[in-house]
C-alpha cells in the first residue's frame, strides 16, 4: 500500500476508529502546529496555523497546492512556506482593503496639491 503520495483527505476519516486519530502526514502536522502572527483581515490578533492560513480565501487554489507540493517534496523549508505565505496573504488583505474603502482619508491630501497646481498658470500676462 503506497499512501506517501497520495493527497486526498486524510481528515474524513475522523472519528471512525474510536479514540485513535487518523494518520496524518508528517508534514500536514507541521503546518497545522507552525502558528503565525498575521496582523490583516479576520486574522488580525489571532495566531492562525500555516495550513489555515493556505486553505484561507488569500491563497488562490493553483498557489496553495503548488506551495504544498513543493513543501512535501522537500524543495521548500517551512521558514520559506511561512514567508510565502505571510506576503501572499499580506499582499491580498491589504489589496481587498484598498478596493473596500476607494475614499480612503489618505487621498485627501493630493487633491489638495493638484488645485495649487492649476493656479501658477497665469491667465493676463504682464
């Protein structure tokens, strides 16, 4: 029986052999048990665990399963999973909160210097 490579949920499983768990890869626990702190969207002041973090709405689905692949091949170390990670979510949260608030107080300030800019221009000449 060859399960190493197979992807498929291991969590459905659960709770059909008593109190023994289902059998998890090793590497699946590691993400589930590696916490970060991320300070954007629902997860601000909470840590939240590297697998709940690749399976959030931040991380497009071509992106999680690439990442995870390369995870369990061994061609990414979890430091570098958990920096993807963080920017890619980073990144989205804070691009779904410029596209939620297009007003935002920070782009009063520059229409201020625009009207300045018009005024130089001179109308009567000397």
């Amino acid at each position: 029986i060859t399960v190493k490579s197979s992807h498929q949920d291991t969590v459905t499983a659960a709770g059909e052999e008593g109190d023994d768990p289902p059998k998890e890869e090793p590497w699946v626990t590691t993400l589930k048990t590696t916490v970060v702190n991320i300070e954007v969207g629902e997860f601000r002041g909470h840590r939240v665990s590297l697998w709940d973090l690749l399976h959030s709405h931040y991380i497009p689905e071509e992106n999680r399963k690439e990442l995870l692949e390369l995870y369990e091949a061994g061609e990414l170390t979890l430091e570098q999973v958990k920096t993807v990670v963080s920017t890619i979510v980073t990144r989205a949260a804070a691009a779904a909160a410029e596209r939620a608030e297009p007003a935002a107080p920070v782009n009063e300030p520059r229409a201020e210097p625009a009207a300045t800019e018009a005024e130089p221009t001179p109308l009567h000449g000397d």
